[in-house]
C-alpha cells in the first residue's frame, strides 16, 4: 500500500497527464523534447513538519518541483510562457487533487536557458509546488 506522499505526487502526476506536453515523473531529460514541450515532476522534499500532539499530527509543506522544457526555434519564449500557462490551469483545476491534500500552490517559475551542443539551447522553467497535507506519522 503506497504512502500518503506517494498517492498526492502520484495523482500530481495524473493531474498534469491532460496536458498537451509529455509530462514524465523523476526521468533523465530526453535527447529530443517534443514538439509541445516537456513537464518533468520532481518528487522534492517533504521538509521538517510542524507537529501537534492531540491527536499526533504531521503537517507538511512538501515542496515538488515541476521542470518545464520546451525547444521549439524563435518562439521559445512564447512556448514556454503557455506551457506554464497551461500548468497554472491545471493545478487550478483541483487545488486539493481530489481530496488528498489540504492544499497544492505553485511558486513562480524560474527560468533558465540550458545549451545543447550543436543546437538551439532549450528554454526551460523550474516551478516549486508546495503540496500542504497532514498525516499520522512521518513514514505514512
């Protein structure tokens, strides 16, 4: 039986499926990006938990990371800006993933360029989501 953390970044994961990039969970950055661009969700860290004590309480702000990519010609800037457009509306679309959590809030993206010898460097972002839920232990 999975984790309480692993079924929230799991249905992250579903969440995010309808979009029309690839969206990938903790996987190397492909050779080739598609055309509609590339989500990779990162699993992040859970953090220190506040903790209260009747009952016995952990509540985390578990910090995920979604790495945006796209690699398309002179439009980079443009495809990117809707790839997180679209990532924004996604989240939007059901803020607690079904129940599972209290609450998911995006940061705003860094952006980043990252080259690729011989070719037209892939604009990128990287968007913390801060996934906010509670548990009865550390390890459930």
């Amino acid at each position: 039986m999975p984790t309480t953390r692993e079924t929230i970044l799991a249905a992250l994961h579903v969440q995010l499926q309808p979009l029309a990039a690839l969206v990938l969970r903790d996987e190397v950055l492909p050779e080739r990006i598609p055309a509609t661009g590339l989500i990779i969700l990162r699993d992040g860290h859970p953090g220190e938990p506040e903790v209260t004590l009747s009952p016995l309480r952990y509540h985390y702000q578990h910090r995920a990371e979604l790495e945006a990519v796209v690699q398309a010609g002179t439009g980079r800037a443009s495809a990117l800006d809707d790839l997180i457009a679209s990532i924004g509306t996604a989240l939007e679309a059901d803020r607690t993933l079904g129940g599972l959590c209290d609450w998911i809030e995006p940061d705003a993206p860094a952006s980043v360029d990252l080259p690729v010898e011989g070719a037209a460097a892939l604009k990128a972002a990287v968007i913390a989501v801060v996934l906010h839920y509670t548990i009865t232990g550390p390890l459930a």
